[in-house]
C-alpha cells in the first residue's frame, strides 16, 4: 500500500507521501503507551507514509531527551517493510524542567546531533534541522555549524524550522537548504500570508507544516468548522482529512507533516494525501481561511 501522491522532498532527489507523520504526541506530556505509540508507527507506514519527523526534545525533559527518537527507531525496526522511510529529526531546544527553550550554540548543536544520531541508531541522519533560531546566538553561527555536520557526513541534508523569509534566505547563502518547518493550518495560514510559502516554492524547498490540523487544543475546532464538513460529507472524508487537502492544493511545496498518537489517527491523515478538492472546494476554504472572494 502507497500514497500514491508523492512530493519532491526539497532538492535531495528523494520523493516522499504528500502526508508525513509528526512524531511528537507520542513522547511529550500526555503520551500513549509505547505499545500504543508503536501501533500507530506501522498503521502510518503501512498506509504508505515514508517521512517521518521527529526531534531529541519530544520527550518530557531533559532527562528524558531522544525518547521520539528512540521510539521511531524501534517502530522502524518491527515493521521491517521494504521501502525507504526518511526520518528527519531537529536539534537547537532544551526541555529544563519540561519547559521549551532555545540553544543554537554550535557546541549544543553538534552534542544533539552526536546523540540523535546514537538515538536513532544511524551513522547519517537523513534530513537534520535547526529546531528554532536562537535569539542570544547569531543564526549564521547556527547554521554554520549543521553546514560543518552535513560536510563531515553526520547528516544527509539540512532543514530549518520556526523561521522567517530573511533567516531562509541567510541560511540558503551558507548550505543549501531542502526544507522549512513552519506552523500552518487553516486556523494559522501566517505563512501563506507573509511569503514564507512563496519563499519555499521559489527555491525550490519543501515547506512541512506542523500542527496542520490545529494539534491537540485546535483539533475539535476543526473537526467541527463548517466550510470543512460541507465539503468533507460530498467526499466521504472527515474535516481534519479536508484541511490537510486544502493545505495540498495551495502549493506544491507544501507537505503536512500531522501529529498522531492513535492508528486510526495515522491512517486518516494518510488518506488524505490522495483526496482531489475541486477548484470550487478551494475557492470556497480560502474563503473562509483566508478572507479571500
């Protein structure tokens, strides 16, 4: 079983599912059981999924950092399945205490990729990216340093997340950027709005969209919009599988990236990628997300 949707993973030549799966619900507060976690890992894949996303801080704290990593290393390892999967992993946070905070020092950077890289069980990471810029570090510094891992052949290929249009262009001046991690969904369409999307598209780099069914708080919010479900009942598909549709039809550049911690979950988010909105169904939720007439 496949996507049969498939997208241009920035410019590395791999090609991907136009749904990814989104690994953090599954280590931070609130997590499933690992059997659970593990459940949802093979429903994804087996539904055709062959990015998975995933970062040393999903997890609870610091001492319990690698926890997402170590889990999609082992739910790779029992499904056994013959096809590449691409697991792209994050660096530049901390969770002191279970908090959220920043740490692009070069010396931080190269520590998380050293033990990302014993996490996953790996000698190159497939898709390493730079989790949030660092207000107290200078991004080039930052940034410089995942161009020295990529040139020491510790990672395959950087990515970037939480950033703007100034710090993708700063970045693609120092190594070639092939992906951007932005929050969007229909409740958060900034980036469709201030180029970050245009910017993505223009070079030629995938934007993966997290939360892009609103996450855990914004979820119910979709599952009940109106536009959504009108649309969702002509094609038999829930809102939440309408959203990540709508996000497809918006640019080629754009590949979800949902969260799940539960099969059922996993495999809708995957069917998605094959739903074809008419040209009136996007009219219609740029409407309503957008504003537009």
């Amino acid at each position: 079983m496949g996507i049969a949707n498939r997208r241009a993973l920035g410019n590395t030549g791999w090609t991907v599912g136009a749904i990814g799966l989104g690994g953090m619900p599954m280590s931070i507060q609130g997590r499933p059981s690992e059997d659970q976690s593990l459940t949802t890992i093979d429903a994804a894949l087996e539904a055709g999924v062959d990015l998975v996303d995933t970062a040393d801080v999903y997890c609870l704290d610091d001492g319990d950092l690698g926890h997402n990593e170590r889990l999609i290393r082992e739910g790779l390892r029992q499904w056994g399945g013959d096809r590449r999967v691409i697991v792209a992993t994050k660096g530049g946070c901390t969770r002191p205490g279970g908090r959220w905070d920043t740490d692009g020092r070069p010396s931080h950077l190269r520590a998380a990729c050293e033990r990302s890289l014993k996490a996953l069980g790996v000698e190159r990471i497939d898709l390493y990216q730079l989790h949030a810029p660092d207000r107290r570090v200078p991004f080039e510094d930052s940034v410089g340093e995942l161009a020295r891992l990529k040139e020491q052949g510790k990672i395959a290929h950087v990515g970037l997340s939480n950033v703007d249009v100034a710090q993708i262009r700063a970045a693609c001046a120092i190594v070639p950027i092939e992906t951007v991690q932005n929050r969007l969904s229909p409740q958060e369409v900034r980036n469709l709005r201030d180029g970050v999307v245009a910017e993505c598209e223009a070079r030629g780099i995938t934007f993966l969209a997290y939360s892009p069914v609103g996450g855990r708080r914004g979820v119910a919010a979709i599952r009940s919009d109106p536009a959504l479900t009108a649309i969702g009942a002509r094609h038999r598909a829930s809102g939440p599988e309408i959203a990540l549709a709508w996000l497809l039809a918006k640019s080629p550049a754009i590949l979800p990236i949902p969260g799940a911690s539960k099969a059922a979950h996993a495999r809708s988010s995957a069917r998605a990628a094959d739903l074809a909105l008419s040209d009136e169904d996007v009219a219609t939720l740029d409407r309503a997300f957008l504003g537009t007439r």
